[in-house]
C-alpha cells in the first residue's frame, strides 16, 4: 500500500468530522453545547443536581421553602466572596488568602460606621476594602510578587489593623438603619439573595463582555504572552485584586447586618469556603480558564453539601472533611479533564 | 581568602544574620533581661515549634512546591497525640507522627500524580485536617494529664535549651544533612531548580516531590505532639498563625520561592528572626495588633525585595520618567 492511499482515506474522514463539526455548531444544538463545556463543569452541575433531588426526596426537612431561602441565605455571602476572587484566580494569581481577614474586618469596619447611616457605611466598607485590595493588587502586579504569600502577609497585616480599630471587642451595631439589607422581597428572595445573582451578573458581563474582562483571561493564560502583546497586564492584576477586596468587604458587610455586630471571628471559614467554591466551580487554579458563573454555581454546590449535612443532623466537623474531600475530587476531575483536552 | 570576598560571596547570609542581631540589641537595650538565660530558653521554646515547622516547609519550597496544609497539621498532630497518649506520651507521639508521614506522603502522591499545583492539593488537605482536628476534640481544646510528660519535653538542658528546642534542632540539621550530602537530597534541589531538566538528567523528580512532602508533614506533625505535651492540652484553632511565620522564615532565610535555592542554616536564622521579633515585641509589652501587623508588614518587605521589587520599581519610575506624555 503506498503513502497516498493511506492518505486517503484519512482526509475524507477528516472532512467529514470537519462537516459535522460545522453542522454541529449551525445547529446549535446541544450536543455543540455539551462539547464547549468543560468536564469538569458538567460534572459538578449534574451531581449538584443528583444531589438535590436526593436531598428533596429523602432529607427530612430539605425541600421546605424555608430552608431553600437559608441555603440560599448562607451561599449568598460566600457567593459573592466567590465571585470576586473568581478575578484573581482566572488572572493567574491563584487565591486571595486574605478573603477571611477582609471579611472579618469589614463586619467590623461596617458596624462602626453605621451610625453614620446605611450608604455611607458601605461606602466606607467597601472603599477600605478597596484599599486593602490595592495595596495587594500593587505588590503582585507591580512588584511581581507572589500571590499566595503576599496575601498571607495581608491577612496578619489586615488583622493587626481590625484589631486596632474594634480594640479586640466585639463592635456592637445599632442595625435597624441595615434592615434593608435583611429583608425579604415578596416573602421569597431574601434581599442578600438577590445581591448575590446582582454581582454574580454583573461580574458574568464585566468578564465576557468588555476589554478587561478578556486582559483578565489572557493575563491569566500566559502573563508574559499577554505583557508582550501590549494588554495592561499591571492594570488588570491590580483591578482584580480591588475587586476580589471590594466583594469580601460587601460579604463583610452583609454578615454584620446579619449579625447586628462586627466580630473578628465572623468570616472565619471564608477563605477556606470561597476557595472551595472557586475550584469546585470548575475555575481552573493556574489561570485562563473558567467563568464567573462557575465560580458562583461552586458557592452554590459547597453550600448546598453543608446545608443537607447540617439538615440531616451532621456535626460541623463533617462538613469540613466533606468540603475538604469535594475540593480534592474537583481537582482531580479538573486534571483529568485537562489531560484529556491534550 | 581574604575577609572582604569573603564577606561578598556571603552578603545575604550577612544581611540575615545582621537584622536578628539588630533585633537582640534593639529589644535588649529597650528592656533589660532580653538577653537573660530565662528568656533565652522561651525564645528557644518558641523555635522548637517555629524552627521545625519552618524546616519542613522549607523542603517542600526547595522542591518547588508548597504545603499550605502544615499550620492544621500541627493543630490536629497535638490532638491525636492527646488522644492516643492515654497509656503512654510515646506512642501517642508515634502515632501522630505517623499520621503527619501519612498525610503529607498523600500530599506528595496527589500532587504528582494528578500533575496539579500542590498549592491546591494542600488546601483540600488543609480543610480535612481542619476538620478532622474539630472532629477528634469535639470543636473543644483536649486537655491532657501526663504531667511528667510536660516536665520531661521542658526541662532545661544547657540552661536554655531542652529536649524540644533540641528535637528541632535536630530536625534542622538531619535535613541539611540529607539536602547536602545525599543523592535524593539532590534530587529534591534539582526538582526545584528545574523540573524537566532534572527529569530529564535521570533526577527522581516525582519520588522528590513525595520525600518533601514527607519530611514536612512529618516535622510538623512532630512539632505539633510535642507543643501539645508541653501545653498539656491541644485545640484545633491552634497553629493559625504558624504558616505566615513557617513562610516568613524561610524566605527570610533565602528560599526562594520559584524553588531550588537556600538551606537549612538560613531557615533556622530566618526561625530565630522571627522568634526574637515576636517574643521582643510581647517582652517590652506591644499589643497583639502590633505583632500581628509587624508581622504582615515583614513578610511583605520580604517578599517584594526577593521578588527584585525595589529594582523594579526603579524600573518602572524610568519608564514614566522616558515618557510622560504618552501613559
């Protein structure tokens, strides 16, 4: 047999994959859908869903409107956390360990300032947690320093000055001026609630849609690559930083509205939380890869874990071994997934 | 030789060693009995748990890699210790320490055979341990009633030193031994420097990661018993600050942390800098606040000036300077 007819026969295959592929895509169909979506992804929506039916046909006290609005509740917060570092992570700057430090502060911060009525606490909030992003944002992509070990230096640095400011009490707040924040709209959505989907949406769009969304993606992919090609590698690193930063200060301040006090211990499992939703989520750890609505439906998918554990009677301890073991599943999966994309 | 390449060759060893003597005199000058033999054995006793924890991350950094999961492995070493110390303090130790060889083997074994950044198995490894630590204490601080245990971990040996500080020690040095003298050793610093040279040289890159891990998980597992025997009691919240320091002291001590660089005699110098900080800074009376922000704001320092921050810096102000008009 010579070379040619061996040829052959593999470019007409290859031209009828390339066929389908282009009667695929015209379609729309589902089975394109299914092929742009991650492994990983798929799998954690279609367990969340497996585990939701289980949880409403066979956990005791599940499927009630009132515990779907405190799960809803409880995932708000690390949802929107979640979000934010979504930014850093897709950067290529891994975590943000400083999300529990903000969080903790910005409880205090925000019931400190209450007093001076509801929108100016939170622009008190969220600015300072604007600061505290920047200063970060500035080392890592000014300076080049490494992500994970300059936002450990933030969190002590973070906690020092929480410290200074509540003097190591618990800040008592008046929350009457905040209530807005813990109502429910028609009885349903809790106002936290719709929050949550508000930022969720808007940092979805802010990715997709705009310029800096795609210099986050590209930064995160390949730093050098993307500094060549002129993108405002500086700039974007900065700005996710400010972002994940203002997002745990609006956590922060929603927790303390909840709890009509700021505490240094609120917000204490938030680094372990939002990391958790970010990798479950399917939001690939080194960059470039992965959105922010996966980032919100990990959030979703972890709380949801705890809260079937908690409904069912489950200690507090199971939860974290769960969620610990869910982080290392996804990861796998991710790995796997990639391996298999290459 | 004379002093002065001396002197070049080992400028950051210089540096190092002349901020902890800084330190000393600036505490020992603010309030007298700094430098007593008392405080010399507490600042000692802080080292026995830092300086171990810190040489086992330092491993894993070497290697090019990173455990983050050693702060909770210290909290949830102490209480297995506790609790599998009824009928003697040894074998609970054993059986902790075994626990720490296991867990970090697993680390190392998730990370290489997944091929993922070991930063990311470590958390999962960290959040189970968490976990797991509130599981056995029952979300309580376990107390334990071997009194002569405590005495026997705490006695003064040489007057500022004792079996734990020297445990530490010990651990410090086998590690320099093994990095310095031996071909897995080597191998570990080689992994680090460049994995897929070292690979291809016939370096045993993966079993290198595995090791390193090993070491760390079992160094802090060992620090972790021997703080508990010495407290009487362990807690899971226990060791929440112990990574920020175990980090702080290895880079202080010249790790990098794109791998392969630094050893043990500058880890256990960056331990001491770090231990001398915060015992100075508690002995002449500063807050928790001030520590925890000296703290921070070292680790930054550090961190920028060994990412080349200030050179780039300088950098980045000439370029603005070349061109004002146009950014």
């Amino acid at each position: 047999m010579s070379p040619l007819q061996t040829g052959r026969p593999a470019l007409a295959e290859g031209d009828a994959v390339a066929a389908a592929d282009t009667r695929v895509s015209e379609q729309q169909g589902f089975a394109a859908w299914l092929r742009e979506r991650d492994m990983q992804t798929l799998a954690i929506r279609g367990a969340a869903l497996v585990i939701l039916l289980y949880a409403c046909v066979a956990v005791d006290g599940f499927g009630t409107v009132d515990n779907v609005k405190s799960l809803l509740q409880s995932v708000a917060l690390i949802g929107i956390a979640a979000v934010g570092t979504a930014f850093v992570t897709i950067s290529g700057n891994y975590f943000m360990l400083s999300v529990g430090a903000t969080t903790a502060v910005s409880t205090i911060v925000f019931a400190k300032s209450l007093s001076l009525g509801l929108p100016l606490a939170l622009v008190v909030t969220l600015g300072a947690g604007a600061v505290g992003g920047l200063v970060q944002g500035a080392a890592v992509g000014l300076l080049n320093t490494n992500p994970i070990v300059t936002t450990i230096a933030a969190s002590s640095l973070v906690l020092g000055v929480g410290q200074i400011v509540s003097g190591g009490l618990t800040v008592n707040a008046d929350s009457t001026s905040a209530d807005v924040l813990n109502n429910t709209v028609f009885d349903v959505l809790p106002v936290r609630v719709l929050i949550f989907f508000a930022v969720a949406l808007a940092a979805h769009a802010l990715m997709q849609k705009t310029r800096f969304g795609r210099e986050v993606r590209l930064t995160g992919s390949n730093r050098e690559a993307a500094e060549l090609a002129g993108l405002r590698v500086r700039r974007v690193i900065v700005l996710a930083f400010v972002l994940a930063a203002v997002a745990a200060a609006l956590s922060g301040a929603l927790l303390a509205a909840e709890a009509s006090q700021g505490n240094l211990r609120l917000g204490a499992t938030f680094d372990f939380d939002v990391i958790a939703a970010v990798l479950v989520g399917g939001v690939l750890v080194t960059g470039g890869r992965g959105s922010i609505i996966d980032a919100a439906f990990g959030a979703v998918f972890i709380g949801m874990v705890g809260n079937i554990l908690i409904v069912s009677g489950q200690p507090y301890e199971l939860q974290l071994v769960a969620k610990g073991a869910i982080v290392i599943l996804s990861i796998a999966l991710a790995a796997l997934a990639s391996r298999r994309r290459r | 030789m004379n002093i002065a390449k001396l002197a070049r060759d080992n400028r950051a060893s210089l540096l190092r060693i002349a901020l902890l003597v800084a330190l000393l005199v600036y505490f020992s000058a603010n309030r007298a009995g700094f430098l007593d033999t008392g405080n010399l054995f507490s600042l000692m006793q802080a080292f026995a748990l830092l300086g171990l924890v810190a040489f086992g991350l330092s491993v894993t950094m070497i290697a090019g890699e990173f455990d983050l999961s050693v702060g909770a492995m210290v909290a949830v070493a102490g209480i297995i210790a506790i609790k599998a110390g009824g009928s003697g303090a040894a074998a609970g130790l054993a059986v902790a320490v075994a626990f720490g060889l296991g867990v970090g083997i697993l680390n190392g074994l998730l990370t290489v055979g997944l091929g993922v950044s070991s930063l990311v198995v470590t958390v999962g490894t960290q959040i189970m341990l968490t976990g797991l630590a509130y599981g056995l204490a029952g979300g309580q601080t376990v107390s334990y009633d071997n009194f002569q245990v405590a005495a026997d971990v705490d006695q003064a040996i040489l007057t500022v030193f004792s079996p734990r500080s020297l445990v530490a020690i010990g651990g410090g040095l086998l590690v320099w031994l093994l990095l310095r003298y031996t071909r897995m050793g080597r191998d570990i610093v080689a992994t680090g420097s460049s994995r897929d040279a070292a690979s291809a040289a016939g370096a045993r890159t993966k079993l290198a990661v595995v090791v390193s891990f090993a070491i760390s998980g079992t160094f802090a597992a060992l620090a972790g018993g021997l703080l508990a025997f010495s407290l009487l009691s362990a807690a899971p919240t226990t060791g929440g600050d112990l990574l920020l320091q175990a980090v702080s002291a290895a880079i202080l001590g010249g790790i990098a942390l794109a791998g392969g660089i630094g050893g043990m005699p500058g880890v256990a110098v960056g331990a001491l800098t770090l231990t001398a900080l915060n015992n100075g800074l508690s002995y002449i009376g500063a807050s928790d606040a001030a520590i925890s922000i000296s703290n921070g704001l070292l680790l930054l320092a550090v961190v920028t000036i060994s990412a080349g921050g200030p050179a780039r810096l300088a950098e980045l102000a000439r370029a603005r300077i070349r061109r004002p008009a146009t950014s």
